[in-house]
C-alpha cells in the first residue's frame, strides 16, 4: 500500500473510522444482542402470564417456524428508502369525535349467542372470552363437547350430556391412561354428540398444541372439518385461538374457515 499523500508537506490527519471488518463486527454482535435479549423478554413474558412449561415449549416451536421469515421481512424493510411523510393527513381538519358504542365502563360485553350452524373464532392469549361464550350458550344445545389440555368447568350440563376429549397426552389428562390424540381420533369421537338429535356446541381451545404435535395442515383440515360438520348437523363451533402462534399467512387461513371472528 502507497504511503498517504502529503498536501504542501503535511500529512493527513488519522481517520476516527474504524476498519470495514471492525465495523462489520461490531455491527454482527449488535445484532445478535438485541436478539437474545428480545428472545430472553418474549419467553419471560410467556411465563408471567402464566403459561405453563409445555405451551412455552409450543410457543417457542412455533415462533422458531417462523423465524426465517421474520429476518427476511427485517432485511428487506432495512433496505427499503425510506417513506415521504404524508403531509396530506397532517393539513386535513380533525374527523369528528365518533359516538361510543361498546359496553359501558365497569360493565361486562355481553356473551356472543351461538345458535345451531354457527361457527365463531375468538382470538385472545388465553381461553377467557370464549369460556363465556361456552357456559352463556351451554344450556341451550341438547350436549356439550370440549376438546381442550384442561377442560374448563360448564355448570349447568349434566355429566352425562358433556364430552371431554382431552388432548395432550397423560400430563393433561384425567385419566392416567389415556395418550395423546390425533386430529382424526378427535374427528370420530365428535361424530356421535354432533350427529345426534339436537346437535351439540363443540369448544376447542387447544389448536395451538395440535398445529405442534401434527402440523399445521392436518389441523387446518381438522377445523375445515368441524366447520362443516357443525353447519351440516346444525351443531355450534367455538374456538379460542392465540393469534401469537401462528404466522400471520396461516392466521388468516384459519380466520376465513370460520363464520364470525372475534
């Protein structure tokens, strides 16, 4: 390498930057700390609500599916120029104040009413809104079908009139013997309570698990499966679903099966 130019004798001053493969380093290392980090607060947040090992463990499968794709939607807006501010929005008079509409302060939202055919998606991080719904509309379908890791209480249903499917294997079962069951054992446990007269209200919230232990196009078909069965039998489907779960391509595959999403 030539020796820097001089200018009337006097040598260029020593640059403060440092060199390409420092730079490129540091850069490297930045980056991997925030990702640790912002891993080390997701899992954090999952266990302070509550979630236990085994839907950590779900979570965590599902977002690492999804990683790949998460780092390229990254990289490509890094390297997109950046938006012109829209100036048109900023000089246009304030739009009026809308009405409120929704419940009144301190006053619960009435429960969704299932009637028979109707199949609802309710997107929350854990089964709360849709195990309203379940015991508000309960006691309105001749029998009561629940395939979940714990089952939620129903009162009102007599224990003759309820199905338990649970899934999840031994560790979320009440009986010791009892393994972990496939999408289609589930399917041919629903056909009776759905087939026979006056139908039954079928609530699902472990969709999570089952897109994990199956993959997620058996459990996509599972749930086309009982949106069709629950309109052909004049049964009801109600699902809890975390949206966090999924990329949001599939979440939008699931949303469109169903009839109303909440």
């Amino acid at each position: 390498m030539s020796a820097p130019e001089r200018r009337n004798g006097i040598p260029p001053a020593p640059s403060n930057e440092p060199p390409a493969d420092e730079e490129y380093a540091r850069a490297y290392a930045a980056g991997y700390e925030e990702g640790v980090r912002g891993a080390l607060r997701e899992t954090l947040e999952h266990i302070s609500r509550g979630h236990t090992p085994q839907e950590v463990r779900m979570l965590t499968a599902s977002r690492l599916a999804r990683l790949s794709e998460e780092v390229e939607l990254k990289r490509k807006s890094l390297l997109a120029p950046p938006r012109r501010p829209a100036w048109g929005s900023l000089l246009r008079p304030p739009a009026p104040a809308r009405q409120w509409t929704g419940p009144i302060a301190g006053r619960a939202a009435p429960a969704a009413r299932l009637i028979p055919g109707t199949t609802l998606l309710v997107r929350e991080e854990r089964p709360s809104r849709a195990v309203e719904i379940l015991r508000a509309n309960a006691p309105s379908f001749a029998r009561v079908a629940l395939v979940s890791m714990r089952p939620p209480e129903v009162p009102g249903v007599a224990k003759e009139h309820r199905l338990d499917i649970l899934v999840g294997g031994p560790s979320g079962a009440r009986d010791p013997g009892q393994g972990a069951v496939t999408p289609g054992e589930i399917s041919g446990r629903l056909r009776e309570p759905t087939e026979s007269p006056g139908g039954a209200l079928v609530y699902v919230d472990a969709l999570e698990y089952l897109a994990t232990e199956h993959t997620l196009e058996t459990t996509l078909k599972f749930v086309n499966w009982l949106v069709t069965q629950a309109q052909e039998t004049g049964s009801a489907l109600l699902v809890s679903f975390d949206p966090r779960s999924l990329d949001i391509r599939d979440v939008s595959r699931l949303e469109r099966a169903f009839e109303t999403v909440l």
